[in-house]
C-alpha cells in the first residue's frame, strides 16, 4: 500500500501544534502496519534543511505560472522517512510561520503558498515522479486539502484514493472567490456543491466536499461537528457524508518515541509507573524552575496555545480559589495577548504558587508534564487534544472538559468510576467556571488521598493511546477505498 501524506507541518522539523505532532508519528505507525509511505511537505526553511541529499523529481510550474521544484530524499530527524519537498524559495523562504508572518498577520499569499502544495500532491498522484506514485493520498486540514479537488478535476484521475483528516474544523482556509481561476481550478468548482462556502472560496471544502473519504481525530468529534453548535456551518456537508459512511473519527495516539518518562533525556530524573520517586524529583526540579516555593499540595500544569480554544479564561477565573487551597499553577504558551496578560497578573499576585512562560518551548513543555500533578484541558472544543494524553503518560492526572478527544481518553474520579478501577483524571461538563471549581475540588480531595491518588497515577500511566492501533484503522480504511 503506497500512501503520500501531505501535510504543513511535521515534529521534531516544524510544529505549531498537535498537526505536527501527529505528521511526525503517523508515517511510521503505517509503515510498522506495513505501508509504503512517504510524506509531501512545503519547502519552508525548516522542511527544507532537513531533507538530507536531497534529488530533483520534477520541474513544476504552479497554476498561476511560477516556477518550483520538487525534490524527494530522506528526513534523518524523522528515522530517515522518505519524503518530497516543494521548493519555491519566493512562496515558503521567510521567516515567520507557516501561517503568519513576524507580527502575526496571515501572509497575503497563504492561498498560493498552500495550494501548490495540493496541486504538487495532485502532480504525483497522476505520475510524477516515474519511480512511485501512492496508491492513497491522506492530506491534513485546510492547507493540504486542495489536493482533493485538483484530483477531482483532473483530466486523467488516476487510480488513487484520497482522505482528508480534518484537525480542527475552526481554521478553514477561505479566501475571496476572485482566487480561483490563478489557481487553476474551473469556475464551476465555485459552488455549494464544490469549494463555495458563504461566497467565499474554502480550502476546507476541498477537502471535506472532493475526498472520498473524511476523518477526524477522535469519535466524539466527528459527532459533535455535525451539530450547529460545532459544525462551524458545514454540518450539513458533514451529516450527509456521515450518512454515506464517509466521515470516521480515529483517535490520535502518543509518540512513545517522545513521550516516554521512563526514557526521556529531558526531564530531571527517569520514572516509571512503577517506580514513581524519579517524578518526585521532576516535581521538586520544576518548582525551583519555575521560581515556586517546595509547597507540598498539588501543582498543576498547562501546555497550550493560548487561544480561545483553550478555556483559558475558567481557569484565570479560578486561579485564586486553587492558590487558596494550597495549589500551585505553572502553564507554559503563546498567542492571544489578552490571555497572556491575565496569567502574567495572576503570576504577579502569586509569585510563590503561580508561574508562566511565554514562548514555545518543547523541552520545558517535557518537564511540566513530568512535574506536574495535574494537566489542564479545560477546552471550549478539542478535536483530539494530545497534552492530556502526555499528562496521562506522566502521572500527571488530567482536569478537562468533556468534550471533543478529551472526552474519548479521560475518566473521571466519580466514586462509581473509582470503585470500578476506571478513573483516570477529573472531567466536567458545562463550559462553566462553576463545573470547572468543582472538578479542581475533586483533583484536591483526591490528592489529599495520597494512596488512592497513586493509584489512579498508575491507572492513567498505563493506558495505551498507541499509534499502532489509529495506523490499523487508517489501513482498514485505505484498503476499504481499495484502488
Ligand atoms: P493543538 O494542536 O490544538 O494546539 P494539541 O493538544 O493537539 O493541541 O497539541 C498541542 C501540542 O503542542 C502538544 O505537543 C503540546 O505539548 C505542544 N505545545 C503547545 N504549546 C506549546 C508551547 N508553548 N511550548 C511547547 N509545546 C507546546
Ligand atoms: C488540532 C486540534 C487538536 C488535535 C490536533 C492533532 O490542532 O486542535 O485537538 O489534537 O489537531 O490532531
């Protein structure tokens, strides 16, 4: 089974978020289920660099007439993944990411910048590159979803299958309708039936509407975005695939590669679930880190964008209330300066319990899930959501809303869910400071618990959310679409 994976961005080389995460482990979960897979990214610097020896397939020309190169080798950082990159040093050679420039704007040529890459993806599905062709294209999100409509309109399809991973249904990729002649595709894709939505042209259409099949990164999303309420107005699209049996929701996995506590060189000390002294030591380590006083009661953590997404403004309401109680707060991430500025007060008022790091930062992100008690996801949405799973790898017990993946990899400390060994963190329903303060009582009344507390640490550490098992259910549904 030859399977191209398209998609913007790809961990350890570039990453904004879980997309990359989840580019970076999913080639090699197929190929260990035994695919033949190799990735297509944009030539961005990053992407670029580490593409080792690096050989020309192909001279292209972009709908619109410019120039690019396409080139195929191996990514070391990657195991050695073969993969193609798209070189056109005018579109990707900047700085900024993959999205915005320096000053958080999204770049002006976004629509070019992502339709090549589709338009590339296309090129090689039809034949490209005479030494392999894939067999399945599997784009991610908007900016790889143009793909499915260059392949829905080209002259000669070819026999491939293709399916669009939706990650986050919120960022759509649209653009004015005056785009669609420079990047090549007929007029009458412009319609409701096709790449139209609300007058505008939508790359997430290209893949939601033109793919023959369409999935998301957990089971509850896939049903919650068929609703009003999370369907962004596509839930209409989305029901009617749903209905043909064409929409599957597959829940992510976690890197053991990566996120491992028992092997990772970058916390303070090593641990397992079975022996938990070593987290004791993170926990000590990221308090002096953090400039926290060695305070014995729970120490929460937060890895995240900070954007609305996120639910950031429950916990800022609720900082107070969980520094009165003996906890302590470190969170680490970047984005919306409103949010910024509100944990930086918070910071200000509690210097000895409450710490923040603007920035990106993956080693520290490392450290916190390993210090931490607790791992905060009060999401609003989350398609997938991955910090809960490393929380959960890490003993750091869980706090999210139940909604979207969080609901599908977390059980609560309720007394029957106790009773029946199944807890595995703390969850509340309503997007509502009030649901939230209660689920922060249970994660304190447990903590204060310490051997059922190290009970459910071990529970939630040994849950598997392997790769293995998304990479058998993506070959189940390549070989279902059999080309
Ligand atoms: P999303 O993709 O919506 O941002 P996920 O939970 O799927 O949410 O993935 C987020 C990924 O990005 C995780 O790997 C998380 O550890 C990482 N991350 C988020 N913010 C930061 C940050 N400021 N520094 C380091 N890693 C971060
Ligand atoms: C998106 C979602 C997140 C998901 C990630 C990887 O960024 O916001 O919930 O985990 O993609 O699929």
């Amino acid at each position: 089974m030859r399977v191209l994976q398209v998609s913007a961005e790809i961990f350890p080389l570039l990453k904004t978020g879980g997309l990359a995460d989840v580019a970076g482990a999913l080639p090699a979960a197929l190929a260990q289920a035994g695919a033949d897979v190799r990735v297509l990214l944009p030539g961005f610097p990053a992407l670029l660099e580490g593409l080792q020896e690096p050989a020309l397939v192909a001279e292209i020309h972009a709908p619109w007439g410019e120039p690019a190169r396409l080139l195929f080798g191996h990514l070391p950082a990657l195991g050695g993944l073969p993969g193609y990159v798209v070189e056109a040093p005018n579109l990707y050679g900047r700085g900024g990411n993959p999205y915005q420039d320096e000053h958080g704007q999204p770049w002006a040529d976004s629509h070019r910048r992502f339709a090549l890459l589709g338009f590339a993806a296309a090129r090689l599905a039809e034949g490209l590159d005479g030494w392999w062709a894939p067999q399945v294209v599997h784009s991610h999100d908007w900016h790889a979803a143009l793909v499915n409509a260059y392949l829905a309109f080209s002259p000669h399809r070819p026999p491939v299958a293709t399916v669009y991973t939706v990650h986050n249904l919120a960022y759509q990729g649209l653009f004015g309708p005056g785009h669609l002649a420079e990047l090549g595709l007929p007029h009458t894709a412009l319609a409701v039936e096709g790449l139209e939505f609300h007058g505008q042209l939508s790359f997430m259409k290209a893949g939601l509407f033109y793919a023959d099949h369409v999935t998301t990164v957990s089971p509850s999303y896939a049903r919650e975005i068929q609703t009003p309420e999370q369907g962004c107005g596509l839930q209409g699209l989305l029901r009617a695939r749903a209905a043909l049996g064409q929409l599957t929701g597959i829940l992510n996995g976690v890197d053991r590669r990566v996120w491992d506590p028992a092997a990772d060189a970058l916390i303070a000390r090593r641990f397992d679930k079975d022996k938990l002294a070593g987290k004791a030591h993170c926990r000590k380590a990221l308090q002096a880190e953090m400039g926290l006083e060695p305070r014995p009661g729970p120490l929460f953590g937060m890895v995240s964008r900070l954007a609305g997404q996120k639910g950031l403004p429950l916990l800022v309401e609720l900082i107070p209330e969980l520094v009165a109680r003996g906890g302590q707060l470190v969170t680490l991430g970047s984005g919306d300066a409103g949010i910024e500025a509100a944990l930086r007060e918070a910071a200000a008022a509690h210097p000895e319990a409450v710490a923040i790091r603007v920035g990106y930062d993956e080693a520290l992100a490392h450290r916190i899930f390993a210090g931490s008690d607790v791992t905060l996801v009060p999401s609003l949405y989350e398609p997938c959501g991955l910090t809960q799973m490393y929380g959960l790898r890490y003993g750091s017990l869980p706090l999210v809303r139940r909604v979207g993946g969080l609901a599908d990899t977390v059980v609560d400390c309720t007394l029957e869910d106790l009773a029946e060994r199944k807890s595995t963190g703390f969850v509340f329903d309503a997007f509502d400071a009030g649901e939230m303060r209660r689920a922060l009582r249970r994660a304190f009344a447990l903590f204060a618990r310490q051997t059922e507390w190290k009970t459910v640490q071990r529970r939630a550490m040994a849950q598997h959310f392997g790769w293995d098992d998304a990479a058998e259910q993506y070959m189940a549904l390549y070989r279902a679409l059999g080309t």
